[in-house]
C-alpha cells in the first residue's frame, strides 16, 4: 500500500503532529511549494515533499478543495482527500495514493467498491428504465419489498431516499396509527422517546428525536413532544411510557454516531413489554446497525424482540441513495392514500442496485463471515492497542466497531489517514468508529490494526500539548 505524508490541521495543530508529519509539516510549509489552502474549512493542506511543482495532478486536488470551499454550503467539515475512485475496500485519491477504507462511506458500502453484481445490477437496470415515480408500478420495487418482507417481522414497506426520511415516514406513521386506534379521542398519544447519545437524522421531525443538542438548537421550534431518557434505564423508559401519552419508542439496538454501544435484552424487552401493555409503538432504526452489519441480517435479531416498525437506509442499495421503512400489517392498516409520499423514493435503479445487495448480504455464509471477521478483529484490536494507556475500551458487534479513547479521537483518525486508512469518530468525538465494507478480508483488517497500532502515540503528543 502506497500512502501519502502530507499534513493536514484539520485535527491537528502544529503543536500536536507526530514526528513524522512535523518534519512533513516543516519541509511542505516552506515558501518554494507555498500550496496552503486556508478555507471556511479550517483546513490546511501540504504540498508533498517531492515533485510537488511539477506534478500537474498534486495541483488538481487541492485546486478542487479549493474551489469547492468556494461554492459549497460549509456544513461539512471534511478530510483534505479528494477520492476519485474505489475498488473492493481501497479507495484511491485524485493523485492514485491508496486507501484502505473503514468507513464504507459512513456504514454505507456493505459491499466495498465496485461490486460486480451490483454494477452488472446498476447498469443493467439503468440500460431498461431508471425512473417512473410512485403513480405506476415497477418490478424491481416489487421484488425488493417481496424481499424485504419475507427475511423480516415486516408485512408491508415504504421506500424513501435516506435514512432521516425513514425516520420522518415512521414518526408520521405512528401519530397516525394512534390516531387510527383511538377514534374519536380528542387527545390520541402523540409524544416520542427517544434515548441519550442516539441519532435518527436532520429533518425537522429526526433532528427532535436526535439527542445532541447542538443540532436540534440552531432549528427550534423542532417537532415537540420528544423525552429523552438513559439509553439502557428500564425504570425511566417504563414509567413514561406507561403515561400513556407515547405514541412510539425509537430506539437503535445498536447506536452508531452516538459512539457503538449496544443495547441489552432487558432493555429492549422492557420496552416491548411497556409499548404492548398501552398500545405505544416500537421503533427501531437500524438505519446504520441493520442489514448484515452485526453479522445477523437485522441487528434485534440477535436479541429476539421485534419492533412495530423499523427503518433503515444506509447500505440498502450498495451507495445509491435509499431509506425502507418496514411496518406489521397492523400499523398499515392506519395509512391511507395521499398520507405520505416521495417522488423518487423506490425507483427501478435503486430497486435493482437494493436487490443485489440484499441477496447477497442475506446469504448465511456471508453473515457467518461477518460475525467470524468481527470477532477476529475487536480480539485483534484488543490484544493490539489494549496495551494503550488512552485505549478505555474496544466494543461492538460484526462489523461495527467502536475504540473508546479517554481523548480526542481525530488526531488518531488524522494520523490514520496518513498512514492510508481511514476510518470515523462517534460519541462525544473520543471514539475511533470502525465500519468497513462487510467483504474485507482478514488480511485487510490485520493492515488495519497494524496501521492503528503505529499511529496511537500520536495521542500521548497531543495529550501533553
Ligand atoms: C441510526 C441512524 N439513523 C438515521 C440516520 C440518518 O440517515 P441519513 O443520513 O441517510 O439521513 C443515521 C445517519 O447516520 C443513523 O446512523
């Protein structure tokens, strides 16, 4: 694997660069390259210290960042990598340094780069028809929700286009289920739990159910009426719901952004038990934890609780933009025509792309190699970093992973990069988050712990500065 040295201040100041990327930073920062790009995104990128100015393509991707600080919205602060291309797990930047990719783009790319029968999926179905919108109907649809249903609790789907939106169609559901169960009550349940360190989104009814509330704030007014409550505290969400005033419980079995922590099986049967003793609905968004990544085909099946619905989205259709919201027949029966909707939502191409992915994701070889792959590597991470003094802990599931730091995780993340892999933060920004495609090999996640092994003093200089 080839890798790029260059020094980045996105997570790291001066102050707190490993040697090697100090002695990067002294050599690039000098005034023959002078290629600093200073933007809204705080980001400050480094010529390499070789053929810098005769490289016309070392240019192209900082002239690229540079020109999209100029024109984006900044609400993304992202890494100074351009990626132009993928295969398998490795990603390769504009200038062909490669990458071993741990972050799936964001728990998306269940089957790494260019999977073939994804593509042959994709491009077959771009060659027959793309788009028909949801007045008629289309076969790819049809198979995808047949699908979906018969290796679910589900009895019916709605497609949407992203996660937030699963997340919008299940609050608009519940409100109406409840509606629809208490006829003619002036005052049905309309209220929502949800729990500490969770995420279901940025649209105006996701982002109230979503907990840090440095992205609800800036918004408010956001939908009222949603509790947060501990994740994992059984008395608290029991006495709530047992008000009567709840119209669902949403819950993630195993929280993603929040920073990889996973439920028990008390807590989500307490919850079921509750929901069922009053008629409140039980959400579970398995929008990053579902479809293979905990080695079951939908995470609670681990646990053997079943929701009244549940969303999901990310890895769906292998990177093509998609969300499912899956519901009992008893929840459906509450929605009527013209109660939601979406123009693209469900189209013949990402159908098709959606098809492939879950037949093949749905295989149970294929889930028994994540579980093996999984464990593989968190007893890997754990015999490999456990050592560290800032390392808390390794957790997790399949092939959600999180390393939990007593510091800041990015200069970790940055220093990773550096070195060629890149991989997430999650929680309150101390945990690595490890979610690779689910085809990595063995072999790939060996690199991966080594890279991580090497880059963990870059934590020790930043703590002391
Ligand atoms: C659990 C969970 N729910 C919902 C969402 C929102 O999904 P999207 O970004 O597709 O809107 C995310 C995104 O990270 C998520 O992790």
């Amino acid at each position: 694997m080839s890798c790029y040295p260059y020094s980045s201040s996105l997570f790291l100041n001066n102050n707190t660069l490993s040697p090697a990327s100090t002695r990067l930073h002294r050599t690039c920062n000098s005034a023959r390259f002078g290629l600093r790009i200073s933007a809204s995104l705080n980001v400050e990128v480094h010529a390499p210290d070789s053929n810098s100015s005769s490289n016309p393509r070392i240019t192209k991707s900082q002239e690229l960042m540079e020109e999209s600080n100029k024109v984006f919205v900044g609400t993304y602060a992202r890494a100074p990598l351009v990626l132009s291309s993928g295969k398998g797990c490795k990603l390769y930047d504009l200038e062909g340094r490669e990458y071993l990719d741990l972050t799936s783009g964001i728990a998306v790319n269940a089957l790494g780069h260019g999977d073939p029968d994804w593509i042959t999926a994709v491009t077959q179905q771009a060659n027959t028809l793309t788009h028909v919108s949801n007045i008629y109907y289309s076969l790819p649809q049809l198979e995808l929700a047949k699908r979906l249903v018969a290796s679910s609790f589900a009895d019916r789907v709605f497609f949407s286009n992203s996660g937030t939106e699963a997340n919008e169609a299940a609050i608009k559901f519940s409100r109406k289920f409840q509606r629809f169960s208490h006829p003619g009550e002036k005052q049905p349940p309309v209220e929502f739990i949800a729990f500490s360190n969770c995420f279901h989104g940025r649209t105006m009814g996701a982002v109230a159910l979503t907990s840090k509330e440095h992205y609800r704030s800036p918004f408010e007014p956001v939908m009222p009426g949603v509790t947060f409550l501990e994740y994992g505290n059984i008395q608290s969400a029991t006495e709530l719901i047992q008000s009567g005033k709840i119209a669902a419980v949403f819950v993630e079995p195993i929280q993603g952004e929040g920073g990889i922590y996973s439920a028990t099986k008390e807590f989500l049967q307490a919850l079921r038990t509750s929901c069922d003793s009053v008629g409140s609905l039980l959400v579970f968004d398995e929008v990053q934890c579902g479809l293979g990544r905990t080695g079951h085909l939908w995470a609670h099946e681990a646990y053997g609780i079943y929701p009244d619905i549940m969303t999901l989205a990310k890895p769906l259709a292998g990177g093509l933009p998609i969300g499912a919201v899956l519901v009992t027949e008893r929840v459906a029966a509450a929605i009527n025509y013209g109660d939601h909707g979406s123009t693209f939502a469900g189209g013949p191409l990402v159908c098709n792309a959606a098809v492939a992915v879950l037949k093949k994701i749905a295989e149970p070889s294929f889930l028994a190699s994540v579980t093996k792959k999984g464990q593989y590597f968190r007893e890997l991470l754990v015999k490999k970093l456990g050592g560290n003094s800032h390392v808390k802990e390794v957790r997790g599931v399949g092939l959600i992973i999180g390393i939990d730091l007593d510091v800041p995780a990015s200069p970790l993340v940055d220093a990773c990069q550096q070195s060629g892999l890149l991989v997430l933060t999650a929680g309150k920004g101390n945990v690595v988050r490890l979610v690779p495609p689910l085809t990595i090999t063995e072999q790939e996640l060996d690199h991966a712990a080594e890279i991580l092994f090497n880059c963990l003093p870059v934590l020790d200089k930043t703590n002391k500065n």
